[in-house]
C-alpha cells in the first residue's frame, strides 16, 4: 500500500507504496519522491475529482477509494486485512451495501471468504493516499494541491495491472476508473498499521486518496474467483479472492 512521505505511510498505500516489504515500509514513509518535491507544484493542474468522476451508490468513485482508506484505517495492524490470508471474514468492519476487499503491501496473497447476496464489492486495483503532517509534525504533503500533484506522481508509476473475475477481464462488464478522492479528513489510530511505520495518531484535515478502483456489482449466488495484480518498477502485487456468495 511507498514512495511518499509518512502521509503517505499509507503505504502509499500498499498500492502506491513501492515497498515491497512491510519492514522496508518505515524507511521510505516519509520520502516524497524527488521530481515532485522539487517541482513547482503550484503550477501543476490536477482537477478536482468531482467534474470527472461518475457517482456509483450515491458516492463518486474518487470518494469510495478514500472511504475503503478509512475501512483500512479501523483496524490494528495485527487484525489488517491488507496483510492476511488463507480464510478470512470480509465482513470485519463493513457497512452497508458496498463492501471493500483489500489489497497488500506487496507480494502474493490468496484469499477465501463469504459474501452476503446483494453486496457490491469495491476492489483496490491500485491505491494510494496523502495527508497534511501531524499538529507538531513535519512530514507530509504541503496542502491540498501538493497532495493531490504528490497522490497523482505515485499512481503514475503504474506499469501495468489485471483485474479478472471468474476467468473474463473485469473491464468487459465493469469500469476500471482511476480517480482522486475529495479534500477529506483522515484519523490514524494509535495502534494500526500507519503507526508501526512511524506515523503520529491523530486526525489530519486533508488528505487525498487516489488510484485505479473497480466496483463491482452484486455477484450471484455460488462461488466467484477475483484476481488482480499492479506492477511498478519497484512494486507488485498478486491478490486472488475465492468468493461465495449467499
């Protein structure tokens, strides 16, 4: 989920992360990368979300990928979904209609778990997500704008990426939309995964979350298999999903 500043220990979010490990994580979290740092970020036009991205269950795309932050963002690092495998319950923490599927910090990941019927699914292709520093702090993204140039330079990394459900390419019934969240805020908790790699717990005012995301609709009943993978030059992930639904 790192080429970013400790905002973006998010890892950069294991997407955006560009660690290929989870102990390279601490190095790397508070590093924006050079070329954005030294730009002239003012000067850098990267539109708001809203004027692109159609809106899907009442919310856009952009917003749903920093939502699917904030589902991540609940969970100590020892229960983070990010990093589990084999049997798991997809059920931990969701809500509603839409439910979210994670993703990894890199490396291969196969998963199995139960979906209830009339559940869409909100799959992080490839993800990442900047913040302000912490009161006191100084790392991070300068302000909304510099977010959103520093969110965008980590997405670009992208070389390639996959995404298939039961065997057929994702994009034939489903769009695959890269797109930016809103200027919303993010609270890091005191024992997730965010602060094993250094960040302060607390809530920060801006953040921007951006990436490639897919929404799925209800699948039906019986057994689906997901997979998708992202590659950078210095990132990959392979995550499967076998699924049932009932």
């Amino acid at each position: 989920m790192i080429k970013l500043p400790s905002i973006f220990s998010i890892f950069l979010l294991a997407l955006s992360f560009l660690v290929t490990d989870l102990k390279a994580a601490p190095s790397n979290l508070l590093l924006i990368p050079e070329s954005v740092a030294l730009a002239d970020y003012q000067s850098k036009a990267i539109s708001r979300p809203s004027a692109v991205d159609p809106k899907v269950y009442e919310q856009t795309i952009g917003n749903w990928g920093h939502f699917w932050w904030k589902w991540l963002g609940k969970f100590a690092s020892a229960h983070d979904p990010n990093l589990q495998s084999g049997k798991v319950n997809c059920a931990s923490g969701q809500t509603g209609k839409v439910w979210f599927l994670a993703n990894a910090f890199g490396g291969i990941y196969q998963r199995s778990c139960v979906i209830p019927q009339n559940t869409a699914l909100f799959i992080p292709i490839f993800n990442t997500i900047f913040w302000t520093p912490a009161p006191g702090a100084t790392f991070g993204c300068k302000n909304e704008k510099h977010c959103r140039v520093v969110a965008d330079s980590v997405i670009s990394d992208l070389i390639d990426y996959s995404c298939t459900l039961d065997g057929n390419p994702c994009s034939l019934h489903y769009p695959i939309i890269k797109a930016q969240s809103d200027t919303l805020p993010f609270t890091i908790k005191d024992d997730s995964t965010f602060t094993t790699w250094g960040e302060i717990p607390s809530t920060r005012s801006i953040s921007i979350s951006d990436g490639y995301w897919v929404m799925l609709a209800p699948l039906k009943k019986g057994k689906h298999q997901l997979h998708f993978t992202a590659t950078t030059d210095s990132y990959s992930h392979d995550i499967t999903y076998n699924l049932t639904v009932h």
